[in-house]
C-alpha cells in the first residue's frame, strides 16, 4: 500500500472533454432533428483530443483545419485568413485580439488547441515506423438495462415476437494513431437483444468496423483511406457522410466544410461507406478525389410481381431501417437486404482565397428501392440506379466570404444552396443562407442545410447574427424561415414555417459561464382526429427557454444548473406546458486518480411534444443527449478511476423515475414499473511505442 499511492499522485484525470460549445452544438443538432439516445461521435471529437496534444499552427492551418477545431465561427475563421494575407504570420496567439470577431474568451477557449510557430510537417516518417510505433487504444464497455422489458420475456405464444438475444450491450475498440497522420483499428459493438455467438451473429459481434486512414504523407497525397470512411462533397447536397450539424445557438456556424476524406471508426451502422478512397495533389491549386464503396445496408423488404400471373418475383425494399438494431425475427430478416454501391469523386481547384470544386456521385442497389405510394412521397426517389453531380465553390473578398453548392440529379432536378458571411464590424457578424430545394430533387445520401432531413421540397432563407458589445458580452441569434411546395409526412398540403432563436452569454472564463436563450417555432402538422374525408392542416407553435448557470468553485469542482421552461400548441388541443430542473456536480482533480460527475433533474411535461434535450456526461468517447419529458426524475453517477496513466476504469449508473406512469417504454422496450435503470462498465488500456 505504501507503494501504491505515490505512483495514484502521479496520474491525474487528464482525460479530454469536449468544450462546452461543442457540446451544446451537439445538443442543438438533436433538437433539430428530433433525434435522442446514446451516441459514439468519436471522429466528431477526436480531432480536438489531438490537437490538444499537437496544436495547430495558426500561421499554417488551412480553413479545413481550423473547421475541424469547431470551436470558430466561420466569420472569424475568414478574417483570421484574410488577416494572415494582409499582414503576414502571426507573432503570438494573443495577436488574434487585433483581427475583428476575436475576443479574448474566444482567445482563452481555443488557446489549448492553437499555436504560432510550431514548425514545419514531416513528410519523411516512413509508412513502416508510423504502422509500428504511435499510441495504442483498447476500449471495452459493458452496458444493461437491469429491469426485464418485455421482449425478454418469454411469450405464452412461442410464434410472438420477442428479443432473440440477450440484453447485455457490448463495445471493443483497438485504435493505432501515429500523431495525426496514420490511423487503423477495429470497432466491434453488441446492441441489447442481439444475439452473440449464436443464431444470426455466429461470428460474434453483431458490427464490426474496420479503417486504415493515411493523411499528408506525402505534400502530393492528402489522404488514403482503406475499409470504413468518411465522404463530405461541397456544402452536402449530394454526400455528406459525416457529421453535419445545422441550425444551432451558433448562428453563424453554417458553412460546412473541411476534409473530403476522413477515417470511420463509430458505431453507427449507416453513416459510413466501406471500401477505398484517395484524394492526390498534383499542384498546389489542385487535389482530385476518387472513391468507390460497396456495403450491405437494412431495408424492409417487399415483394414485386413480374408476370400477369404473378409467378416470378423480384424482392425490392420500400425504406431503408437504419437503426443498426437486429434484435427480432423481422430485424434480422431485413438485414443486409439491400447491397448499396457507390463511386464518385470530387475536383478542387483552390488558390488563397477561392475555393471551386466539381463534385459526382453514382450509386447501384442490387435490389430496386419502390417506395409504397403515399402521396407525400410522389416524387422521391425508386429504383436501382442514381447519378448526381454538383458544383461548389467559396471565394474569400477582405471580410466577405461568399459560398454555395449547386447539385443535379438524373432525373432533372436541381437543389441549390448559397451563402454569405461577413464581418460587419469587430464586434458584429452576420451570416445569411439561401436554399432551394425542389420537390423531385433526388440524393439519397445527401445532408444539406435544412429545416427538414433529406434535401428536397423546401425553399427558405436563413439570417444569422453574432454581437460581442462589451468584454465577456456575446449575443447570438437567428431568423429562419422556410417553405414545403409538396406534402409532407404527416402533412398533406403545401405549407411554410419559420423560427428564430437568441441567447445572451456572459463568461469570465475559467470561472463562470452563465446564457439565457429563447427559441420559438412555428410549423403544420395534420389536424388530430380529424373526421372530415380530408385531412386540415393546422399550425403547431414550440416556445423553449433556458437559463443556464456554470460556475467553477475551483480548479477541481465545477456546478451547474440548468432551468428550462416551454409550451406547445396546436390549436386543436389545450397548450402542453413543462419545465426541466438540472443540476450537476463535476469533481474532476488534478492531483488524484479518482473523479466522478453526476446530476439530479426534476421534470414535467404535459407531453413528449413539449420534450428537453440536455447533454449528460458519460463514459469516455461516448455521449447521452436523451429528452426529458413526462413528469419525474432523472440522476446518474459516473465515477473514473486512473491509478496509472496506461489505465481507465469508469463506472456509470443512471435512473429515470416517471411519477406520472406505471409503465416505461412501449412496445417490446416496455418495463412494468416507474423506473428505468442504466448500468454501464468500460475500461480503456493505452500505451505508446
């Protein structure tokens, strides 16, 4: 024991955590989506883990990389290049002051990632060395749910439907790293009900991922990528495999950009393409990007008749499922139902501050895609076979960034996208967007900027504002509005929406952070229980506001507090009201081993509609963003301990209480009782050769 607390000394938590703005554009991207659940953004934050340890040459970075910090807004990132242009490279950090948009707590929240002056890249580590010697990850985590839900049960019936697995959820991941140029590893996951070296997963794990992910080898070869990887075109009008965001509290924060190519090791089981990729520089204005991906996707599968007597049949799917859950008979059946081919790539053409590029993409389903018919779908896309192609371009004039994305698909249709960011003064950006979106406009991988998902069947115009008035001061927000020329889900008519949000921030940074925002939306949605032949569209208003309250006690412990309050109403129906009530205790020392975070939450809503979605902290490289609503409580526990650099235990218990019900969940998720309990383990082993 004498030995043994020396040797705890000298291994405090260093482990990275996300920034708070990344967090909450995290937060926002879910709002917007009306998404919720665990998520692994692992390739959304490791970038910042390593340029926390390598940080980025402020006279050097290019605009992809200073995206990837996340922590910029596009506006500061225009006048910082237009700056370095003007006057030459930066001296010090703190000479970031003098370029418009740049305060000093934007200067204090990026200064762990940014320098000036760290030299030149070496492009002579040979390929051997880099496969050999780096840091090693190993991660493996344990999860469950300790109350039964009913697709554990066993059914009187023996033909019902139920979870052939077991409901433990299991994780590994190996990642190699060689700084920021070299990267391989395995990704292996087990969602709660699948099965586990039996019935449809013989081979075990239910996902396996794998990369081999090579970048700036070579001035002429950018990126090679082998196995699963990331594909992002122009402004995501055609393609945009990774992480896109869209409407957020960081209202200039709209143009998407960065590297094409990029590595995959998450576990998500849609978002990725799986194959080779290479992007090659042959000058310094140009790089030229080629892909090709096959992969097996879920799909729920139909049959097709191909004679008048209906004696032959060819099998086509009418949606794709991307869930990644294969846990039920009818899960398993439609998975991998349909092989997805896709080739393209991208042209660019750039010079210091212009940016032009010619983008394609080709995709092949070996079984035809025929949607059911539903009105609202008329014009989407059915068949095996699609061509799209696109033109994207960025010119940077003084403070004005001007941007857009223009895409083609071969049925006609056009989708275009334009925009511009400019610094009206040192304390006021403004960013404004464009969008329109036709109703036959078809990509089935696209991921643009929108009110709604998939790129099509909408026209809007969006205006963004960032002010810093005084030091500390930051007031952002923004005015979105939109139309729908065609039906939507769950909406039959044409219809139009619009929304704006504000916050005002004060931060005296390393102390205290506190923000008030309001965000209000209005859209339609089809009247409820509507007893006319036809379907009334009425308007449906959402009104959230938050009072958020960070305050650091000390170096080691930091409290915050979270109040949120909102209605909604559809017309047809009494207003639903709720509030949410957060408070979280973060202990994190420097000088000892152990470290926990945990929170206490009291909420009540009338319905899911009127829902909150708050970022919990949770075992490390993984995210809960779950929506709070119904009427209840909420807590969790997590707990680290780190005796030695080389090695991470974590401990994770979280407890929903719903006061209001005698059952969670619905379906075969459903647990007899008010009480839904998440039990999680992981352990993380690293070492450097």
């Amino acid at each position: 024991m004498n030995g043994f607390l020396p040797l705890c000394a000298q291994a405090p938590d260093t482990s990275y955590r996300p920034p708070a703005e990344v967090i909450e554009f995290i937060e926002d991207y879910l709002q917007n989506t009306e998404g919720d659940g665990d998520f692994d953004f692992n390739t959304l934050f490791e970038e910042l883990a390593f340029y926390r340890d390598n940080p980025i040459d402020l006279n050097r970075a290019t605009e992809r990389d200073l995206l990837e910090l996340r922590l910029l807004s596009d506006v500061q990132i225009v006048n910082l290049i237009s700056y370095r242009q003007r006057a030459g490279p930066l001296l010090a950090v703190y000479e970031l002051q003098v370029i418009p948009g740049f305060d000093l707590p934007t200067i204090r929240g990026i200064l762990p990632y940014v320098a000036v002056g760290t030299g030149l890249d070496d492009y002579q580590v040979p390929v051997g060395r880099m496969l050999t010697k780096g840091k090693n990850e190993f991660f493996v985590r344990w999860q469950r749910i300790p109350e039964k839900q009913r697709g554990y049960r066993t059914p009187e019936d023996p033909e019902a439907n139920r979870y052939l697995g077991d409901p433990n959820q299991l994780y590994f991941r190996y990642r190699h790293t060689y700084s920021n140029k070299l990267s391989y590893g395995l990704t292996a996951e087990k969602d709660r009900g699948e099965e586990f070296f039996s019935g449809s997963n013989p081979q075990g794990f239910d996902y396996y991922s794998a990369h081999f992910f090579l970048r700036d080898n070579k001035e002429w070869l950018p990126a090679v990528a082998l196995g699963d990887y990331n594909i992002s075109l122009g402004q995501g009008l055609i393609l945009f495999s990774g992480f896109g965001g869209g409407k957020s509290s960081f209202a200039t924060q709209v143009k998407r950009s960065g590297r094409t190519l990029l590595p995959y090791a998450s576990v998500n089981e849609a978002l990725f393409l799986r194959g080779a990729g290479v992007s090659v520089a042959p000058t310094d204005q140009l790089e030229i990007t080629a892909f090709a991906s096959v992969r097996k996707r879920d799909g729920n599968l139909d049959a097709v008749d191909t004679t008048f007597f209906g004696e032959s049949l060819i099998r086509s799917i009418t949606s794709f499922n991307e869930s990644g859950l294969h846990r039920t008979s009818g899960e398993i059946a439609d998975e991998g139902a349909v092989s997805q081919f896709n080739t393209g790539g991208a042209i660019v053409w750039k010079g210091p501050n212009w940016r032009l590029g010619l983008n394609s993409l080709y995709t092949r389903l070996n079984r035809p895609l025929q949607r059911r018919a539903r009105p609202y779908n008329r014009f989407y896309f059915n068949g095996d076979e699609l061509w799209n192609t696109s033109l994207d371009y960025s010119y940077i004039y003084r403070n004005v960034n001007f941007f857009g994305e223009t895409a083609y698909s071969d049925n006609g249709a056009l989708a275009t996208m334009n925009g511009l960011l400019i610094g009206l003064d040192r304390r006021i950006d403004l960013a404004l967007v464009y969008r329109n979106y036709a109703r036959d406009y078809q990509a089935l991988n696209a991921n643009g900027f929108a009110e709604t998902s998939g790129t099509r069947n909408e026209e809007g115009i969006y205006l963004g504002l960032a002010v810093r008035p005084a030091e500390g001061w930051t007031v952002t927000g923004y005015f979105d509005q939109w139309r729908h020329p065609w039906l939507r889900f769950n909406l039959d008519s044409p219809s139009y929406g619009r929304e704006y949000r504000a916050r005002v921030t004060y931060e005296i940074r390393r102390a205290l952070r506190i923000y008030l925002e309001a965000r209000h939306e209005t859209k339609f949605i089809n009247a409820p229980d509507n007893e006319t032949a036809f379907n009334q569209p009425i308007p449906r208003e959402l009104f959230q506001t938050r009072l958020h309250i960070a305050r650091n006690i000390s170096k080691a412990l930091e409290l915050r507090t979270r109040i949120d309050w909102g209605y909604f109403d559809n017309q047809a129906e009494e207003r639903q009201t709720g509030f949410a009530l957060l408070q979280d205790v973060l202990y994190r020392p420097m000088d000892a081993p152990l470290s926990f975070t945990a929170r206490y939450a009291l909420y009540q809503t009338d319905s899911y509609d009127i829902r909150f979605y708050h970022y919990e902290n949770n075992l490390l490289n993984t995210f809960a963003i779950p929506a709070y609503y119904n009427r209840g409580s909420r807590f969790y526990l997590n707990v680290r301990y780190r005796p030695v650099p080389a090695f991470t235990l974590e401990g994770r218990i979280a407890q929903t209480f719903w006061s209001d019900q005698e059952t969670i969940g619905t379906g075969l998720d459903e647990i007899n009782g008010p009480v839904r309990t998440e039990v999680a383990l992981q352990i993380k082993y690293q070492f450097t050769r």
